[in-house]
C-alpha cells in the first residue's frame, strides 16, 4: 500500500488537538512530541517495500511491510 499523506495530517491534527488540552506548556509538549512520533511511525510502517534483488543464484523481485 502507498503512503497516504491525508492520514498523516490527520495525524498530526489529532496530536496538536491532544496537546492543546493539556494542563501546562509542558505536558502540551510531551504530548504532541509523543502523538507526532507515532504519528510518524504509522506513516512509514503502512507503506509497503518493493525490491529487486540479485544474487549468484540469480536475479528475484520482493514485496513486503515496512516493520
């Protein structure tokens, strides 16, 4: 599967409304640095690898999860 950059945004939204609710600049930050980050990781993770790959053996074709 591509990566789909709208989920990404949407990822990010959610992470800048989760800080904004917090109790102090602080915690804000620690929140918005902690949902970005998995925001990210989700990101990279959906996309899917495509390779080719050769060897003594011969020449082969990969696909496979980013993980």
């Amino acid at each position: 599967m591509p990566l789909i950059l709208p989920n990404l945004q949407r990822d990010i939204a959610k992470a800048l409304n989760k800080s904004q609710k917090a109790k102090s600049p602080g915690e804000g930050e620690r929140i918005f640095a902690q949902q970005l980050a998995i925001a990210i990781d989700k990101y990279i993770k959906s996309g899917t690898v495509n390779t080719a790959v050769a060897t003594t053996g011969g020449a082969g074709t990969g696909v496979g999860a980013i993980t």
